[in-house]
C-alpha cells in the first residue's frame, strides 16, 4: 500500500468514527431530556445498571436476632395469679422448668461508618421478642381465667451479623416500635469495617413518588440476598408509609427501596421494606426433636404434640416505610446517639 493510499484510508477510518460518535450523542440527546423532569422514573429503566445495584447489594446485610428464655408451667390447682408474692419466687411453685430460644432474620443497611463505628438501619419487629410472656387456664366455657398455666420471662438477647468474623453482637442505639425502626451499632476493627461499605445514594422523599414509580427493593428473603422490583402505590392519606406491588418472603422487612430520579444512575433511597400482609394460622405439631424417617398416614399419632403458628404471606401487597419516618426517627434520636459518639451529619453519607 502507497502512503498515499495510506493516508487516505486514514482519513476515511477517522471520519467513520466520528460520524458514528456523533449518531450516537444526537440519539442520546434526543433521549435524555424527556427523562430530565426532575421527577421519579415510571419507566422500566432504559440502560444497563447491574454494576450500581451490585454496589447497592454490598450495602445491605442479613441481620439475625435470638432471645432466649426460661420457663415456668404451672397445675391448675397452685392457682397462681399476677401481682400476687408467689409470682416473685415462680421456681417454688411451677411443676416444671424449661430453657428455649426464638430466632428472626431480617434485613439491615449500613448508613453510618466513621472512626470504626458503624450503623445499620432495620425493622424494630424483625428484633422484637417479648420480656415476658403469660398464658392462662380457661373454664368450662372457653373463657380465659385469670389462673396463670405457664409464664416465659426472656433471660437474654442476641443481635448479629452472619457475615462478620466471631458473629460479633450488635447494640440497639435507638428505637420505635411505633415507626417500626431500629438502629443498630458498634464499634468494630478494621477487617470488619473494609467488609461493612456504607450506603452512598442520597435519601430521596416519598412524598414525591407517583402512581407508577419504579422502585427496586434489596433483602435477604429465606436467608438469600436478592433484588427485586416493583410499582409503587402512594398513601395519599398518610405520609409513613407507601404501598408497592413486589412479592416478597420473609427475611425481607428492613431491605432498602430504590426509586429512579431522571434515569441510570440516579438511584435514591425512597423507604425500608416493612412487611407483606398475610394471615396466622395455628396448628398442632409433634416435638421438634422428633425424628420421622417415614410418615404414615394409617398410624395414628400418640406422642406429644404442641401448638405452633405460621404466617401465610399474600403475595403482591408490600408496605414500606417513608423517608419522611426515617427522618423523623433519626431527628427525634440526634441527642441520644451524639452522646453515643455517633455524629448526625454522617449519617446516609
């Protein structure tokens, strides 16, 4: 090839790149402002965006509760009631004495790492067991005495992070039941912080979200961490909440929701998951140390049996907690985790 044809093939290798450049800016162009409203996006999002909600995954963690309790049954004859003195010495007088614990999981997100202290935001019913719990004998009629047959009284409770080396616990820094938030923190060594990468995304509002706003929600359901989308359902009559269409399971209460202002890859965060709705239902099963390699229907049962309860979840109807709560909870707390060497400004970035 002469260097003329050289020079010439140059030029026309330049030129093409060029035209294709410029195709491609004045389709972007184009495209963009009508995303550019300032508003939260309704439309499935028009470009790739696995690498941010990677990042945003890296945020959030499983978090896992356990209390343990003791407890007392009692014969109907002791008829033991409340606020009487024997209640304050119930070993003298139960027949029997038992230790167990109860367990939850659920979802929690890093918004606060500064000087080693970090701070993940959940759910308060995700690590909400009972100091006390009391049953009672019924009468002939079915109607509730006031004899008490059995008391549960919680001796300790357990807040962790699977992920983290020695399962470290996590204290409670503050909490609303009403809000159905908690936050949780401690101060921890280096290796464990470089694994703990607060979230980056700016704290958007919910009050701003439409009939039709996508939104991406990330949790651990069934102790799997996973994303999931959803169209949103605004509560026009109460700012603390909002409704999305996302079937989720259990494990996902306290997961972030993400909605989209003006495309990829301006993600905001628009809520916590709360719940999904559903319905209790009660049944009898054999004592969890049983071990039953076959079961047969043909042979009765005979051994003990106990009462248990299960949530049946509706798919599809997913409440989620507002950033306006959020913002709430943290400001009515600002004092109390100052004092706890936990500085506002840092908290969501």
């Amino acid at each position: 090839m002469t260097s003329k044809l050289k020079i010439t093939f140059l030029c026309v290798f330049v030129l093409s790149i060029f035209l294709n450049l410029s195709c491609s800016s004045s389709i972007r162009k184009i495209t963009l402002p009508e995303l550019e409203d300032g508003k939260y996006d309704s439309e499935f999002p028009y470009q790739n965006a696995s690498k941010e909600l990677e990042e945003i995954t890296n945020t959030i963690r499983m978090i896992h509760s356990m209390a343990f309790y003791t407890s007392f049954s009692f014969d109907r004859e002791t008829k033991l009631t409340k606020n009487e003195i024997r209640f304050n010495n119930l070993k003298e007088y139960a027949n029997s004495e038992i230790s167990f614990h109860q367990t939850s999981a659920g979802t929690a997100t890093i918004i606060y790492s500064n000087n080693g202290k970090v701070a993940l935001l959940t759910c308060a019913h995700i690590l909400d067991f009972p100091d006390t719990a009391i049953s009672y004998y019924f009468d002939i009629l079915g109607q509730k005495t006031n004899i008490i047959s059995g008391i549960s009284i919680k001796t300790r409770q357990t807040n962790y992070i699977p992920e983290l080396s020695g399962q470290p616990e996590f204290n409670t820094l503050a909490t609303d039941k009403n809000l159905d938030l908690t936050l949780l923190g401690k101060d921890i060594d280096l290796i464990d912080a470089l694994k703990l990468r607060p979230f980056k995304y700016p704290l958007g509002e919910s009050n701003e979200l439409s009939w039709g706003t996508f939104v991406y929600l990330f949790g651990y359901p069934l102790n799997n961490r996973m994303i999931t989308k959803g169209i949103v359902s605004p509560n026009n009559k109460d700012n603390s909440s909002f409704l999305v269409d996302a079937s989720i399971n259990k494990g996902f209460s306290g997961g972030v929701v993400l909605a989209i202002k003006d495309g990829i890859p301006n993600f905001e965060l628009v809520g916590i998951v709360k719940s999904g709705t559903g319905k209790k239902d009660y049944y009898l099963k054999p004592a969890t140390s049983k071990k039953f390699p076959l079961v047969n229907s043909k042979i009765p049962y005979n051994d003990n049996i106990y009462v248990d309860e299960n949530l049946n979840l509706r798919y599809g109807i997913t409440k989620v907690i507002s950033t306006e709560s959020i913002l709430e909870f943290l400001d009515n707390n600002e004092s109390q985790l100052e004092n706890l060497g936990y500085i506002s400004d840092y908290f969501f970035n």
